[in-house]
C-alpha cells in the first residue's frame, strides 16, 4: 500500500448559530482555508468529497448544493452521507486509488433543524420511530445498559463532562467554555435519566475540511505530513434491540484492525493522545473499553486514575471533544483535526507534549453503531 | 399572509410543512400486528441456523445473512432490560402535537425472545422503576386498532 498523509487542515469556530452564514458559506470557508494551511491551490486538488446529510440541511441530495463552494467546479466530486470520519476515510481510499490528492469537507447547521425530529428520523419507521426515540433518549437507554452492566454510577459520567469541558476551554474552537463541576453535571437539567443537560453535547453549526495527499505529492504541500498509519471501520447491527449496548463490539472490531495495519501491539504503550466521539459523557469510558485500553467495565477507572487527564499518559480529547463542540457530521472530522494539530505541534495551550502517534474516532448512526478508527502519526512508520 | 420583516436584521426563510410518507410494514410485520389485533399477542420468528427468536419477525438473520420462515407464538410479557424517563417537550410524530412529559421508555426482553423491543412503560417515578422487573403489555379495545406500534399502548409493571 502507498504512504498517505493529511497536508491540510481547516475548522470554524463552532457556535450555536451562524445566522450570518449559509452551508455554502461554511464550506467555502474551510475549503479555502485547508488551501491555504497546506499551501496548495485549487488545481493541485485532484478530486473532493463533500459530507452532508439531506435531514439536516433540509434539502433533497444536500451534497450537490456544496459543490461550487468546495472548489469542486469541473472536479470529480462525490458524496458522503454520515460522520466525517468516514468520509475522511473514503478520501484516503480515493488517495490509495490513484488520486493525487483528495479534499474533504463537511458542514452542519444543527440550529436550522430540529435536531431532536431530524434524529428521530434516523430509527426504524414502524416499530420504533414512532414512539418518539431520538438521539438522547436512545443514548439514555445504552447509559442505563452500560451502569446495569458494570455497576458504574451517574458520577462516574459525570466526571468525563467535568475533565473535557475544561479541556475545552484551552480550544478556541470550542462551542462551549465551560467551568464546570461534578456538582453542576449532577444537579443540571434532567434531560433523559441517568442522563442530565451536561451530560450532553451541545448542537452546533460549524463545518471542516482535510486534504489528504499521497506520498507522490507531499512535497508541494508546506505542512509537517501527519501520516495515517492505520484506519478501518466496522458496523453492529442496525436496531438496538439487536444489539448489546452496553459492549462496542464494532468499535472493537475496527480498533483491532486499525492497530494490525499500524503495527501497533499495545495500544495504551503506543498511542500518546485520544480524540473520540463523546457525544454523551457516558461514552468516553465506554470508547476506551471498545479501543482496547483497558477491560471491559473499566473506562471510568482510567480517568478516576488521571491517565485521561492533559498530565495523564494517555489525554483523551484535549479539544474538549464533542461534549465541547457537536456539529453533527463535522464531529468525527473534527477529531482528526485535533490529532493532526497535536502531532505537528501546533495545539497551543492544549499539546500534549511528544505527541507522535493519535488515535482519531468517529462513529455513525443510533449509540454508536458504527465506527471508524484512524491511527496517525507524525513518522511514517 | 405577511410577516413584518426586520431588515436591519440578518433574514431567515420558515419552512413547517410535513414531508409524508407511507412506510409499507411488509409481510412479517403485517403478521405482527394480525396476531396483535387476533390473539392479544406477540409473534417472533426464529433463524434456522443460530436459533435466535427476533421480535418483531423479519426475514433475515443479519449474523448467519439466512432467511427465516418458522414464527414463533409468544406472550404478552417480557423483563426490563434498561429505561429512561425522558422530561424534555418533544413533537410526537403521530400527531404533530406536543407530547406530555415524563414519559418512560423501556427496553424490554420479550418472553421466548433473544433481541430486545421498545417501547412506552407505563411508571414515570424513577424510584419506582428497576431493570429486571417484569413487564405486562396493555393493549388497546379490538375495535381501535390500526396495526400500528400505538396498538400497543403501552407496558405496566406486574412485579
């Protein structure tokens, strides 16, 4: 297989609601400025994926309404609907498959929709779309699965939103800056119990673009390559009736993958920083069982023991992560982003210091049921 | 009809219409809601291969990827394997109309079955409510049902 890196990167701040810019703007935004941070310009990007789901934006094939502002006029351009880890991913096999380079964006706009009819619009018509699940209330159902199983506590959760929320506050990207306690987690609004308001991520508008060149057309890009060195993907079953919620076995699945084709045997002795897909604080611990950094039930010990934490030896989202900031689709973009940022050194008052290798994690659909797992690092091998 | 419009303000475009559409349930989900509306009952159906018993019935078992044909007659009760009280307004998508809160979801085992059903229990006191507790299905008068999930009104805790 051919070398492949990430030469260009570029996110908006996340807010609540950028009344001032339409998708397009978003796109056109990023595009430009992945452009510029890798130093290349338009003709030297062989082909683009947009990211963008038709729910959220409201528009029948959403991705053709993007085309122009991502510089894909008289381009090859096709589409992904889902994470923008995943369309990452498509990126890279376009890059593998004879593309030079390959530019990828995503946008959304949580606050033109309502989020919680547009994710409710994501279940099984007949049998459950109809009693109303949606994202928090389904996600309330795996948290509930997940302390059954293990004993753990709704401060144990609690805990993961306090650690990424003061994260988030050395991100100026972050949507929220937030100085909060296990105490204000626990007495927040009770959204879908065990689950409070500040167990939630926020829903946000923002949008990101990568550009992933082979190793044939590194050299024009000015950026330090942050290489991928590993990557796969791997779906549980669609209802969650099918599966055991409480045990990511795809994200197990994908990880041990993603670990064989970077070569890498112990994950906590390799890997120097964590971006995952928080969108609920129960996941993080839950993420890390599934990555294999520690046994089955034991996620919540590894930040009770600081090893999450910015001083730990394995800082999970030093972004603040998706609890910080949640443009849907853009989330798992984001993440490796933040890992790309860590590994050329460029993280500001969030680096981790030495960072060489970042595990970077997206997941699609209802409580995780698919995810997608990148390796990256700053040495090709 | 006209709305006043602030122009010194940046502008947005409304728009609250419904998209409809009409979902076929198909063949095995049609039989799920006859013996509903028949027996006062649920109906599964069983992979020839792995065993497994899947409610509601559908024609594959996605591990062995094998057709199923063999259902399965199955009761009205099932054990509570996680819920959640939900207290934040949300749109019913049955009527459009705000939904009352605290309702409770369940995620419940079936009796004779191997996957998990959702759907409305009937407590909204968290106190009240354990996994493990077992679960009775109240459905609505013959005459009412539609052979849609609302047939099922929704689960009382029986111990």
């Amino acid at each position: 297989m051919d070398n492949i890196a990430i030469v260009g990167v570029a996110q908006t701040k996340y807010a609540e609601r950028k009344k001032d810019k339409t998708c397009a703007d978003l796109v056109f935004d990023v595009t430009r400025a992945a452009m510029e941070d890798a130093g290349l310009a338009l003709e030297d990007v062989d082909n683009v994926v947009t990211v963008s789901n038709d729910f959220i934006d409201g528009r029948t094939i959403s991705s053709m309404a993007v085309g122009d502002a991502a510089g894909a006029h008289d381009k090859n351009i096709s589409t992904v609907e889902g994470d923008g880890a995943f369309g990452a991913l498509y990126g890279a096999m376009r890059t593998l498959g004879g593309f030079g380079t390959t530019l990828v964006v995503a946008h959304a706009k949580g606050s033109e929709g309502d989020v919680k009819f547009i994710t409710n619009g994501m279940f099984e018509p007949i049998y459950q779309r109809l009693l109303g699940l949606e994202s928090i209330s389904s996600s309330a159902l795996q948290a509930r699965m997940y302390m059954d199983r293990y004993g753990l506590t709704e401060e144990d959760f609690a805990r993961v939103s306090v650690k990424n929320h003061a994260n988030g506050k050395n991100n100026p990207y972050a949507h929220l800056q937030l100085d909060v306690t296990v105490d204000d987690v626990m007495n927040s609004e009770k959204l879908a119990d065990p689950l409070k308001k500040l167990d939630c991520s926020p829903v946000s508008d923002g949008a990101a673009a990568i550009i992933i060149a082979n190793e044939s057309h590194i050299s024009k890009a000015k950026t330090k390559p942050v290489w991928v060195r590993g990557m796969a993907h791997c779906s549980d079953a669609y209802l969650l009736g099918d599966r055991d919620l409480a045990v990511p076995q795809s994200l197990a699945a994908a990880s041990k993958k993603a670990y064989t084709m970077a070569g890498i045997n112990d994950p906590m002795k390799s890997i120097d920083l964590v971006e995952l897909y928080d969108a609920f604080s129960y996941m993080e611990p839950m993420w890390l069982e599934g990555m294999g950094f520690c046994e089955a039930g034991k996620g919540a010990t590894l930040l009770d023991q600081g090893v999450t934490a910015m001083s730990g030896a394995l800082p999970v989202n030093p972004s603040g992560g998706v609890l910080s900031s949640h443009a849907m689709l853009v989330a798992g973009l984001a993440r490796i982003i933040e890992s790309v940022l860590q590994l050329r050194g460029e993280a500001g008052q969030r680096q981790v210091e030495n960072a060489k290798t970042a595990l970077a994690h997206g997941i699609n659909g209802a409580c995780g049921q698919a995810h997608c797992v990148w390796i990256l690092g700053n040495q090709k091998k | 009809m006209t709305t006043e419009r602030d122009y010194d303000k940046l502008l947005t475009v409304a728009l609250d219409k419904a998209m409809p559409y009409d979902w076929s349930i198909g063949l095995h989900g049609s039989m799920f809601f006859q013996e509903i509306r028949e027996n006062q009952r649920f109906v599964g159906i069983r992979c020839p291969q792995c065993k497994k018993v899947y409610v509601p019935p559908r024609r594959v078992c996605g591990p062995c990827y094998t057709e199923m044909d063999e259902l399965v007659p199955l009761s009205d009760t099932g054990t509570l394997r996680a819920f959640s009280v939900v207290n934040y307004p949300f749109i019913d998508p049955n009527t459009g109309g705000q939904r009352p809160v605290p309702y409770t979801y369940g995620y419940i085992q079936m009796d004779g079955a191997d996957n998990i059903f959702s759907h409305i229990i009937n407590e909204t006191d968290v106190s009240k409510i354990e996994v493990g507790m077992r679960l009775k299905a109240v459905f609505k008068p013959k005459e009412k049902m539609q052979g849609h999930i609302t047939d099922i009104i929704h689960f009382d805790i029986i111990s």
